[in-house]
C-alpha cells in the first residue's frame, strides 16, 4: 500500500516516469510505463529487476538486439477480427516489420538462453508463426505494396493497366507536340496529370483550337489544362482499370486479413512481449544513465546502502558536480532513524532518496547504489512531506500532517516503511514536540521501519534513549559554516542557528540578545555539540593523513623493490656475460692445450700426466659455463595448443596451432610456421627485462614511457601533415612497451584523417589488424589497432 496518493509526485517517481517514457521505442513500451505499478510480491520484484540487470549487461556487452521497428498495432485489432474486413497496405507493412523484430528478438534470446534466462522467459510463450510471416512477405514488395503475383487477376490488371498507359502517353505526346509546334504550349511545359488523367498545358487565349475537355487551369488563369479528345476514350478505360485493380488489391488484402485473424491470439501475445522488451529496455537504458546497479534483495524489510544518490539530483547534477552519496543502515533491532541538523544540510534530500530509490526498486527498476547494498521488500510506504493545506477539507497544514500521523498509526506495521519530514513542527514548540515524541513513540513500540526529520531536542533525546530508534546528523562544516551533505548514524545533529545566523550577518546586539532568550543550557548543549563535530572532523583529517602517508609508504617499499629486482637481474646478467666471455676464451685455450697434448703423445708421453691435464681443462670449463635460462624454460614448462610462444633468441611472438610429435605449427601474424617443438618458449616466461635493457642501451627510460603512456591516441583537431609524426612516435612507444591493443580517435567528419591513419597502419609491419570501434562506443570515428 503507498499513502497518501500523490505519493510519486512527493518523492519524484513521476519525472522518473518521464525519462522513462523518452526511452522508449513505441507507445507499446510507453503504455507499459504507465502501466508500471508498486509491488510487495518478492519473486516479481526480483524477476523484473534480474530482466533490468540482463538487459542492462546485454548493453555492457554491445550485444546487437533488434531496436527498430517496435510498432504498435492495437488499433488494427478490432478491423482484423471482424469478417470481410481489411487492412490497408501501410499497416501490413508496418506489420512484417515489427514481426521480423519480434523474430529476431526471439531468436536472439533462445541463441543466448544461458546468458539471459529471465529475458528468455518472456519469449517463451510468443508462438508468432513464420509461415505466417513468410506468406504474407511473399506477396508485398520492398515498398510495401502488393505485387503482381499477388493474385492471377491483378497480375492482368496492372498489365492491361502499364499497355494502356503506354498507348495514353505516346498519343499524348504526339498531340503535344503538334500544339507545340503551333505555339499554344507555355514555354518549358510538358504534359502532366490532372484527377488521374494525362492532359495537355494550353495557353488560354488558344483553348479553343484543340479539341478537348478542360480538367483545370493555373492560378493565374493564364493555362489551361485539356484533355485531348484523341485520347479521352483510353483515359476513360485506363480509369475503370485503376478502379479494377483496387477492388482486386482488396479481395487479396481480404485474403491476408483473415489470414492475421485465423492467428490473432498468437499476434496479440507476440505484441505483448514486444511491448514488455520495450520497457525493459527503457529502464536498462536509464540504469545505464543513472550509473544504477542490481542490488542484494531480501523477502523482509531490510536496509543496509552504501553509496547511494538521489537519482533526480544525480542526473540534474551530472558533469557538473558530483553528488554526496548516502550510506544509511537500519537493522531489525534499531529500525527507525530520527534525523537531525541544520537547515538546507540535506535532511529533506536523505529522506526523499530513502522513499525515492525504496519505491523504484519495489517497482523493478534498477538503483544507484553500490551492488552490494542490501534492500528488502515492504508491503507498506508512508510518506509525510511538504505544505499539506487543503481549502476543500478545511484543513490546515498542520492538521493534514496530524491527520496523516493517525493514518501512519493505525495502519502501519513491521512491514511498513514511514517517512516523516519535519516532524512536530507547524505548532507551538512546546506542545508540537510532545505530540511529535509521542506520535514517533507510538511507531516505535510498533516496530515500524522508517525515516523522520525534526529540529526539536525532546526528540533527539528520546533516540538517545530508547531502543528501535537511532540518532543521525547531517554533517556541517563549522569553520566554513557549509553543510557537508553527508549522514552520520550514531548521533543528533546540531542546528546551528546561531552561527548561520552570524553568517547572514544579523547585528551582533541582536545575536547577544537571541542568546540571553535561548539560554545558557541550550546554547551550551549546542556548544557540546558542535564541539563534538570539531574534534570529529580533526580526527578524520588525522585518519585521512595517515592513510596518505601509509600509502606513500608502501608505494616506495614497492619502488625499492622494483629497484632492488632490476639490480639483480642486471647483476646476473653482467654474471652472465663474463662466463660467457671466458667460456669463449677457455676453448680457445682447450685448443691449444689438445694441440700440446697431441704433441707430447706424438713424442710418447706418459698416458696418466695426460689424463690429468685433461680432466683439469674440463673441471675448469664447468665452472664458467653460463646458465642456459632457455634450456631451463622448455624443460619445466610443458607446451599445449593455444599457447603464446616465441623461437628461442627471438622476440615475435606467435599462436602454437598444433603439436605433431616433435614437430609443431605457429602462427604468427599472417604466416604459419612449421618449427621444432625444441626451437619454442612460452612467451609469458622468456625474460620480460630484454627488450627494457636493450631500450636503456640507446639511452631510452622504458619505465618513465610505460607510466606516461595511453593506449588512447587523439588526433582530433590535427592537421593531415602532423598526424604522420604523432602515429609513429605512439605506434614505436606501443611496440616498445608491449601493448596489445590500441584506439585511435579521429573522429568522423570527412574521413581524411581516417584514411591517412589507415594507409599509414598497413604499411607497419608490427600491426596485425585494425577495425572500426563498436557502433555504440564510437562506431567507424575510432579506429582500433591489434599489435604482433
């Protein structure tokens, strides 16, 4: 139940009614929109906000769902069921193409089934049948009209019609060049069509020469239009053929209407589910806007939000300023929050979004909060807000409201939802705030959910004290005197009338006087208060600093061992090097000491002192073998199909297509390879510091590029000459840096940037392809590059 009945015009439903409305396609999906209606029924509230969120990723995903043609035929339906009636050819037309949209939205969801399954299940019960379909196309044209082959008669017909045409037209334009040849034609005239007839432009003063029968004249009265006499026979039977071929185009259009009759169920039902598609695409669409998401749902009233906006506020605000989101908890224990603070700090805002986003959730739409949020299901939302004077009733403001607290009293429970804004004002203070502590008292003792917004302290003492009801406070900055729009749950929130007050520069007597009226107890509770909010906000500038300096920490501890893992791969490869270094220089030497050796054997040297020089020589070129960090890689690592794999040494990297014994097939780029399984290395394990050492040899900083670099290069505004300079410095930094994917954004305008860019990617060996952006992120003004 939703009280009182303006209620979506108190919290703003009703603009979100007419975004939604601006999104759909026809008014199939705009009658749904009306149609949409609050409900306290778990499982539809659940089906229709999963049928958002698939929709909504379906849009993520730029899936390519039918989104034209969704027409609304509903008031054909009464023509079609009645005997001998028809439809006329525009309509049929219309009709094909709405039902190819419902076909390919059917297919669509039965080839994605997995993915979609709660929008699949609205296209389970279309039974719209192709046969049908195609029958019916079969005897329309591109055009909508019906053909020839329509029908043996209409065939005839148009034949008969196009001969005697032909034969109207060649006599027409004999006789109208006799009359022009005689001077009674209007410079620049030709024949033309008057009431469905072929006539002749006479100038009027000659009217009388030519035998005919006048259909018309000019503005002017200076032409006339004649029918020649030659020819008012054949206009007469082209005439009763025109007259002919319509009353044959109706029998056929006879024939197709009862055909759409025979299966009107099926078509009424399939129009259903189009209009449903249409709805749901709206609301996906406007989730999209509203960076909305699919919450955690419960049966039972729950609220638990973290990051929530106000819609309205979030889309009226949006590129301009960003919106103090909400975190608001209410649990089973404490479910009622008694809401306090300055004026124009948000209070009003809180409760409205708390009514606003409640309310669109239970009508299956999707909300802007963070996805793990949790939201429940209230049978129940009660709303008291805003200048309630009613002239017919005889009520005054605060009557309405007092009328409303009883209402909220007698019919609200556990399940419901109350919003109170301002509670207790509109009366005298004194007794307005014992009203409002007993009105509240009473929701409480019913463990009543809901939201109230006062200024009275009565009030905020009471939450203090009793459980079911908790303090909160709008938080307000009290050096600069500005609302910070962000709840606080735990404790009440000062007004501080005073210093805003100060601020707007009321006279300092009056201020002192205000003072000495209030009284010392209440000025110092707002003291204590504001005092409280002080030490606060230090704390949290403290915390703040601390977070700063401990994330700095830890993104110098990762420098340093970033720093530390460099220096010891550059140790090992200087390691690397003098082994190999003195690998070369030991076979040298090994060659020259077998030289000995084979001299001294040759002059019959003892065969131990042999064997001892050479196991010496062995040893020693053991010890200075450099690592073989390949070997090492293709020993551990098994290869399989799929892989990334580059030829040992070497740096292309390629696709491992298939695997034969020893022998494999590579692919890289454009040619395959047939190479030795030995000859290949998984790519991801061959040593990524490479290509960074040889780039530092040349005096290039690889990881000052890869901090700066984006992988987005805009030429917008550029001239054609200085493109060429700019692509190559971004395509090397890219090849360099070993990105993958890059995005190129020229715009669309007369696509001469596109085309120099274009013939300037073919002729770089590194670039694998290139392709248009996806239509609905950018389409054919961005282009995308796919590197070797």
């Amino acid at each position: 139940m939703i009280y009182p009945d303006d209620f979506e015009h108190k919290i703003g439903f009703d603009q979100i009614r007419t975004k939604l409305r601006t999104y759909c396609l026809s008014s199939l999906g705009r009658a749904n929109v009306e149609a949409i209606e609050f409900s306290s029924e778990f499982q539809i509230v659940q089906c229709l906000l999963l049928q958002c969120d698939e929709f909504k990723q379906l849009f993520v995903k730029g899936e390519q769902f039918p989104s034209s043609h969704y027409y609304d035929p509903t008031e054909l339906y009464p023509t079609i069921s009645i005997e001998e009636s028809f439809i006329e050819e525009d309509s049929f037309r219309l009709l094909l193409l709405s039902f190819h949209t419902i076909l390919e939205a059917t297919d669509f969801l039965e080839k994605n089934r997995e993915n979609y399954p709660n929008l699949f299940q609205l296209s389970s019960d279309v039974r719209l049948s192709r046969q049908l379909v195609q029958s019916i196309q079969s005897k329309f044209d591109e055009s909508g009209h019906l053909r020839d082959q329509a029908s043996p008669d209409l065939a005839r017909i148009r034949r008969s019609l196009r001969e005697e045409e032909g034969k109207v037209r060649r006599l027409t334009e004999q006789l109208f060049r006799q009359a022009s040849s005689q001077g009674w034609v209007p410079e620049g005239a030709s024949p033309t069509i008057r009431e469905g007839r072929i006539v002749i432009p006479i100038l009027a003063e000659h009217k009388r020469k030519l035998r005919g029968l006048i259909l018309d004249e000019s503005a002017t009265g200076q032409t006339i239009y004649m029918e020649p006499s030659e020819v008012l026979e054949a206009n007469n039977e082209i005439r009763d053929l025109f007259f002919a071929e319509r009353r044959e185009v109706i029998k056929v259009l006879k024939v197709l209407t009862t055909l759409l009759r025979q299966h009107l169920s099926e078509i009424e039902k399939a129009y259903v589910f189009l209009g449903e598609i249409d709805l749901i695409r709206a609301k996906a669409k406007l989730a999209m806007e509203l960076e909305a998401d699919l919450p955690e749902l419960n049966a039972n009233p729950t609220l638990l939000w973290t990051q929530a906006r106000h819609p309205l506020l979030f889309l009226s605000l949006k590129g301009k300023k960003k919106v103090v989101p909400l975190d608001i908890e209410l649990t089973d224990q404490d479910p009622f929050l008694l809401v306090s603070g300055p004026n124009a700090g948000g209070k009003s805002v809180c409760l409205k979004t708390v009514g606003l986003i409640q309310y669109m959730c239970q009508c299956g739409l999707l909300v802007p909060m963070y996805n793990r949020s949790r939201m429940g299901i209230f049978k129940n939302i009660f709303i008291d807000i805003g200048d309630q004077q009613s002239m017919e009733n005889d009520l005054s403001t605060y009557s309405s409201h007092l009328k409303n607290m009883g209402y909220f009293l007698n019919s609200s429970n556990h399940h419901s939802l109350v919003l109170l804004d301002e509670l207790g004002s509109g009366t005298d203070p004194n007794f307005g705030g014992g009203i409002a502590e007993a009105i509240l008292s009473g929701l409480v003792d019913k463990k009543v959910w809901g939201v109230a917004t006062t200024h009275y302290y009565n009030l905020k003492l009471f939450a203090e004290k009793r459980v079911g009801v908790r303090n909160g406070s709008m938080r307000f900055d009290t050096k600069q005197l500005e609302p910070l729009f962000t709840l606080e749950i735990g404790k009440p929130g000062s007004s501080f009338a005073l210093e805003i007050a100060r601020k707007s520069k009321l006279p300092e007597v009056v201020l002192k006087r205000a003072e000495q009226l209030i009284g010392g107890e209440l000025i110092g509770l707002e003291t204590l208060m504001k005092s409280v909010a002080e030490e606060k906000q230090q704390l949290e500038k403290k915390q703040r600093d601390f977070q700063f300096n401990e994330q700095k920490l830890t993104q110098e501890l990762h420098r340093y061992q970033a720093l530390s893992n460099e220096l010891e791969s550059e140790k090992k490869e200087i390691l690397n090097k003098a082994k190999t270094e003195a690998a070369y220089l030991l076979k040298e030497t090994n060659r020259e000491i077998e030289k000995t050796i084979r001299h001294i054997q040759e002059n019959k040297a003892e065969k131990k002192e042999t064997r001892k020089v050479r196991a010496g020589l062995t040893e020693l070129a053991t010890k200075v073998q450099p690592e073989n960090k390949a070997g090492k890689l293709t020993a551990d690592v098994t290869l399989k199909v799929g892989d990334r794999v580059r030829m040992i040494g070497q740096e292309v990297t390629g696709t491992l297509l298939s695997i034969k014994g020893k022998v494999t097939v590579v692919q890289f780029g454009n040619l395959q390879s047939h190479l030795k399984l030995s000859q290949l290395v998984r790519s991801d394990l061959v040593d990524s510091n490479q290509s960074v050492k040889r780039a530092r040899s040349f005096g290039i900083n690889v990881f000052e590029k890869q901090s700066s670099f984006d992988s987005t290069l805009d030429v917008r505004g550029k001239r054609v000459e200085e493109v060429g300079a700019v692509l190559d410095q971004f395509l090397d930094d890219a090849i360099l840096l070993g990105q993958s994917e890059l995005k190129i954004l020229h715009g669309k305008g007369e696509g001469v940037l596109r085309k120099v860019i274009r013939e300037q990617l073919k002729k770089t060996k590194q670039v694998a392809s290139f392709k248009d952006e996806h239509a609905d992120r950018g389409g054919d003004g961005i282009t995308v590059v796919v590197l070797k």
